[in-house]
C-alpha cells in the first residue's frame, strides 16, 4: 500500500500531526508539503493536513483538495484553536469534504494548535473570529504528547480500514 501524507502549515502546528502521522504509518509511505507536491496519483490513501482558518479550508490546500480525481481516498486531518470535537472545526472538515468531490473520504481528525497569544488578541476585536478566538486562548501547549498519540491511532485506523 502506497500513502502520501501532504500538508500545509503555517506555523507548524499542522506539520508536527503531519509527520507523526508518517512516523506511525507501517506501509511505503512519503510526507511532501502541499506547495511542493508535483502530483499525486498513484497513492493508496492520502493524508492531506491543513489548519483551519475563518472556519474552512485555508486557499493553500483548496486547489489541491479540489483536484483531487474519481475514486482517490483521502483522509483529512487539522489542527485549530477553538476546542476539540466543537461546531467550528466541523465546519472546515465539511467544506473540505465538499470540496473533494470525486475522492472517496476516508475519515477526518482534529486536534487543538496553539495560536500566537498576539493573534488572539487582535482577532478577539473581529466580530467573525470573536468566538473561536476566545476558544484558542486556551490551546497553548497543543499539539500536545496526547494529541501526537491520537493522531497516530487514528492514522492506523484508518490504514486498518482499507
Ligand atoms: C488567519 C488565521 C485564521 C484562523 N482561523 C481559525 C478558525 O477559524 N478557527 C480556529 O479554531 N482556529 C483558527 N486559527 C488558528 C489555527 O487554526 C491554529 O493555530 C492552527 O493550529 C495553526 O496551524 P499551523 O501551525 O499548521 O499553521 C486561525 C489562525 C490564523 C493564522
């Protein structure tokens, strides 16, 4: 079985679950960030990794979710401020779902990323990012070991599943 895990992380919370998703995988497997990926067929499964931003699917990995081709599995993972198994990060997962048309989707996982405390404070003033920003307060510290292992367990599972 052929993986790709690809991502795209600004600043490297998404990159961290990324490349513990590769360490776990027990198949032929390559991580490529998602700007420097020059194709992607011939994978068994994809990995694709992005954080939520303003509730979706930051433009970085849009394009590369979009093209994705008939029948292609993916499996998203994303890592947000705002707390885990909440309302907002479903949001994104249901926008990249979408935006996948073809791919057959495999499954989904999320966990908490810290966001610069200088960034919450700004965003805390925009009514559109009041509420997860008052959320990401206390996502300092993630991803954390525990986050690492889930991320692992859900990689298998999902490896498990096909
Ligand atoms: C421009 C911007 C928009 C964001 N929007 C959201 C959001 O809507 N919901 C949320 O929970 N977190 C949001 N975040 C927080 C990031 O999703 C979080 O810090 C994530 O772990 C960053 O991942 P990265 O380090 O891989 O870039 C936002 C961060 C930035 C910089």
């Amino acid at each position: 079985m052929k993986t790709l895990v690809t991502y795209f992380s600004k600043t490297g919370n998404t990159e961290e679950i990324a490349r513990a998703i590769q360490d776990a995988l027990p198949v032929d497997k390559k991580i490529v960030p998602i700007h420097d990926l020059e194709g992607a067929e011939g994978y068994d499964i994809i990995f694709c990794g992005f954080p939520v931003h303003a509730h979706s699917v930051p433009e970085k990995a849009q394009s590369f979710i979009k093209a994705l081709g008939e029948g292609q599995q993916v499996a998203f993972f994303s890592t947000h401020g705002s707390l885990r198994g909440g309302q907002l990060p479903k949001q994104a997962f249901e926008n990249a779902i979408g935006l996948a048309a073809k791919a057959r989707i495999l499954g989904h996982f999320g966990c908490r990323g810290k966001v610069d405390p200088k960034v919450i404070e700004m965003l805390m003033n925009q009514q559109e990012n009041r509420a997860w920003a008052q959320e990401a307060q206390s996502a300092s510290g993630h991803p954390d070991q525990a986050d690492i292992e889930d991320a692992k367990a859900w990689a298998l599972s999902i490896i498990a599943k096909v």
